[in-house]
C-alpha cells in the first residue's frame, strides 16, 4: 500500500469533498503516516449509516518508549486492558456528531471492571497496535471533507498522543498489572491447597443494581468466619485474609434478602479478574467455573440424562436424550452433565432457578408419587463429586436434604457468612435427615461434527441470531449465562461458530475446547475473524460449547 503524509491526506480529503460516498473508498488503499504512529483503514463503511470504518493504528516502541517488562507476554492482559481503558475515554471525549448516521463517531465499547485481552489493543513485536471505529462524515451521502480533516488530522493525531505519552504514568500501569497478578497468583494458590474459591475480607460483594456493575455505596464489607478464615501473601507485598472453602460439596443457606446469591454471583464473577475500586479483586474461583439452572424450552441434542432420568412416559431414550423443547429437569439434568463433560471444576446451584424436583424429593412425597423417574441431586451428589472430582456449591433453604451430606454449610445473615456446619449437622442427625447415596452414573462422551445448514451467524448485543439454509432463524439469549460479561464476547463466540460450523474431523467436547483455546493463544483474534474489529472480547472454549450445546442444527454423536 501506499504510505502518504498528513499533508497529502489533506489533499484526498480536499478532493473527494462533496462526492459520493463510495469515494472514500480510497482511504483502503493506503497507510498514514502520522510520523510517530502509522495507520490503515482495514474496513471502509459502505455508508453513513453503515457500521463505521476500522482503523488500525501501529505505534513503533521507539515512540512509545514503554520498558519492554510491560510488554511480557504474562503482562498482556493487564497491559492491553490499562490501555484500552484509556483509549475509550479519549475517544468519548474527541468523538461528536459530524454529519448522518455515524458521522464523527469515534470509538470502542465501554471496557467492564474485568481486566480481558480486547480485539481495541494489541501487542506485536513490542509495537502497541490500536483498532477504533470510525464513522467517516457525509450528510445524505455527499462527503463532509472537512469534518474528515477535523477527524483524521486533529483527533486522531490527538487520540494517538493520549496513549504515545502513557510513559509518563508508568506507576498506575505498573499498579494495574500488579493488581491482575495478584489475583492470578491467588487462583493458583486455590489449585495448589484444594480450595475451591476465595473471598479477601472487606471486599464490596453487591452490585449497584441489576443492570450496573458498580459496588453498591455503602454495603456492608464481607467478613470471613473464623473456621474458613485464612491468610496468604500476595507477590505484591500485601498479606491478605479472607474466606477460603475446600473441594467438596458446600451448602449455602439463610433467610430472603439475606445474600445467598449474591454471594453465589460472586463466586461466578471470581473466574474473573477485576480492576481496583470494584469492590471484587479479591475474589477469585477455579476457572471452569459455571452456574446450572432449568432452561425451559432448550434445545438438547444427544445428552445422556439417565442418571438423573431413568425413563420418560414419552418412552424417550434418556441415555441419548434429544429435544428441542426441554423441560424444566430434564433441560437441568442435561445441563449438569454437559458442564461436567466440558470440565467444569466448580457447579453453582441455586434453588431460585433450578427444577426443584431434581434438586431434591421428601419422604412424604416419596410415599404419594410412586411413579417418579428422576433420581434426585441430592441422592447423588457425593458420588458425583468423588468420581468427576467437581465441587458443587448450592443455595438450599427450602429443604434440609443437603445438611447431612455437605462438607461444609454457610449461613448468611445481613450479608456475612457464618460457618454452621457442625450445628446443622447436629439437628439433621437428630431428625435422621440422612438421605440414602446411590451411585452417579458419569455421561456418555459425545463428538461434535460440525452445524447443519448454517447459513450465517451474527450477534446482536448478547444474544447469538443464526439464519440456516432452508430460511429458519434462530436466537439464542446469553443474557442469563453469567460466565458472558461483555457484549464483544458473544461477538466473538459467533465469529468462532463461523469457523467451526464445518470441521475437517468430528472433535470430542474436551478436544474441541482445547482446539478453540488453542486457535486463541496462538493467533489471537484473527484466528477466526480478518480484518479485526475493535469491539471483540476473548472467551474460553468452555463458552463456546456451551452455546453450541444449545444452538439449533448443532450435530453431536455419542461414542
């Protein structure tokens, strides 16, 4: 390509000023030279109304003058998020209304409080890649040459400054990254003394509202019990203490309003990292991590439920179990072992959103239902945890079933926890609460083929929209799977489907999760996606199969 001067790119603005539309096209066909950072157009929008253009600026480390221990591939995560934060509040700032459409957009999505490798900043060869939407100004289709000057030769110049001049903050950088690190060495603290997650005492646990992700003002700190308190050093210096819960099967009850689930939420947030000020930096889970509810009305394809369902009236086969209509349990059941065949190292169980029926049955229930083909959770659990090695954390207030088999029970009152263990487990023993342990059958393995007939895939905010080839279209809704926490990963993951809708080889759901994470540590975005948008947040492959599970024409065998 091309590479032309500011100068010069004010004489192309100049000239395609008042033309169509499709004249700045020319603006693919060459690289800016902003003498301290170059840039291209990877993608040049069709129209004001059309999703604005990339462009993709390459800041030299000569210019940016960064000390290359920033750049260390185990800083990148943090490095790149630090910079991304910093790129979106320089771009709202510069970014105004211009024309139509998106005219004078500039910008990226709003980073949320998780610290995760973003397709807006890269690292390459120590050089600091940016990728930024820009909607190039026109009204009614005829070019606003100079809006374009005012954007691509004052904000953007500015814009790259903003980030050239970040070797001047390198103590906030720094404090960033340590901060990240901190809580990577405490997830591997957990792998290496058995814990199954980790609350650091003070930490602000409830959330604004529903739909913000702000600590809530003026909440009540948490408190570790003093049973499950511990203390850890952390690389940063600090020595911290907190509560710490081993493997095994740990029950968490207490009142309404009293925060069963918010801690529960917590615990899911924990397979995170979150920068300072969110109240959650000190929480920190296994990173398979993944909450199982009823999904009424789920697609299920070739799941084997029979642990859990012996048999149907419908004569389904439940060790091979399809449909594209599940029921509370049996959508549950599926879900429980599908998570489990995935690797899942902890399952969250609420009470509030689970088939009851699967969870638990009492003895005066036993009595009048006679015909019952589901063996209950709580029949099975142990046996579960000791052949799959999952812990399983479960909200339980409405039936004492899990009191005298759990490892360890937590009662919540006004947000702390209280260890109650030995008490609960005292009164169950009393009132012979000791429901018999049958045996947990793990699911049969299954292999993953490819989609039938999938014409396109796309998202649209956090929800995955599929068009297939005999003109069906499907959606399937994320907003209630809690391990998707940005918009920009239910994008990626539709990016993902694309390349994995037709395989050269059929691939078990371990394999094909390995395979994606593979395809992402190696390649990074590109791996699924030319050019690289700016609004892509990375996932794990254990996301990836979870939708696949549950999208229309997915084909899976047994083996």
């Amino acid at each position: 390509m091309k590479r032309i001067s500011k100068s010069q790119l004010n004489d192309i603005l100049q000239k395609i000023d008042g033309r169509r539309y499709s004249a700045y096209k020319r603006l693919r066909s060459i690289v800016i030279d902003y003498v301290y950072a170059k840039a291209v157009f990877t993608r040049v929008q069709s129209d004001p109304h059309a999703p604005p253009s990339i462009l993709e600026i390459t800041i030299p480390a000569q210019v940016h003058k960064l000390p290359k221990y920033l750049l260390k591939s185990e800083h990148t995560v943090p490095f790149t998020d630090y910079i991304a934060r910093v790129l979106y509040r320089s771009a709202t700032r510069l970014s105004r209304k211009r024309g139509s459409g998106f005219s004078g957009y500039i910008g990226i999505p709003k980073p949320s409080p998780r610290i995760l490798r973003r397709s807006c900043v890269d690292v390459e060869k120590n050089n600091i890649i940016l990728r930024l939407y820009v909607g190039l100004p026109a009204r009614d289709r005829r070019i606003l040459g100079e809006q374009a000057k005012a954007m691509l030769l004052n904000d953007v110049p500015e814009l790259i400054k903003t980030i050239v001049m970040l070797h001047k903050k390198l103590g906030e950088i720094e404090s960033h990254i340590r901060n990240y690190l901190d809580q990577e060495y405490l997830r591997e603290w957990l792998y290496k003394n058995n814990y199954l997650f980790f609350i650091g005492d003070n930490s602000i646990l409830p959330r604004e509202s529903s739909i913000s992700d702000k600590p809530m003002r003026n909440a009540i700190p948490f408190k570790s019990p003093r049973e499950l308190r511990v203390m850890v050093k952390l690389p940063s210096g600090r020595t911290i203490t907190g509560m710490a819960v081993p493997k095994g099967l740990i029950m968490i009850t207490g009142g309404g309003y009293h925060g069963k689930t918010t801690l529960l939420d917590s615990i899911q947030e924990g397979i995170y990292n979150h920068v300072k000020g969110d109240g959650r930096e000190l929480v920190v889970s296994r990173k398979h991590t993944i909450l199982v509810r009823a999904e009424d009305g789920r697609i299920i394809s070739h799941v084997d439920i029979s642990t859990f369902i012996s048999k149907l009236p419908t004569h389904s086969v439940t060790y091979d179990f399809v449909s594209l209509d599940a029921s509370g349990s049996t959508s549950m059941a599926a879900s429980i072992n599908e998570a489990i065949e995935a690797g899942a190292e902890i399952l969250l169980i609420d009470e509030d959103t689970s088939a009851t029926n699967l969870l638990y049955k009492d003895e005066v229930m036993n009595e009048i239902v006679k015909e019952e083909p589901i063996r209950p959770l709580c029949l099975q659990v142990k046996n579960m945890i000791e052949k799959t090695n999952v812990g399983v954390v479960i909200i339980a207030s409405a039936s004492s079933s899990f009191i005298s088999i759990a490892d360890e029970i937590i009662l919540m009152e006004n947000f702390l926890p209280k260890d109650i263990t030995i008490k609960a487990k005292k009164q169950a023993k009393k009132r012979g609460i000791l429901p018999q342990q049958l045996t947990y059958n793990p699911p049969r393995e299954r292999v993953f083929h490819g989609i039938k007939g999938l014409r396109k895939v796309k998202s649209s905010g956090f929800k995955i929209l599929a068009e297939y080839d005999n003109g069906l279209r499907f959606e399937l809704d994320l907003t209630y799977y809690p391990r998707i926490v940005e918009k920009g990963q239910a994008k990626f993951i539709a990016h993902i489907i694309k390349k994995l809708k037709s395989l050269k080889r059929p691939m078990s759901i371990r394999e094909l999760i390995r395979h994606v994470n593979e395809l992402i540590r190696k390649d990074g975005f590109s791996a699924f996606v030319k050019p690289v948008p700016p609004d892509l947040t990375v996932v794990d492959g254990f996301d990836v199969v979870w939708v696949l599970n549950r999208l229309f024409n997915s084909s899976f065998t047994q083996r």
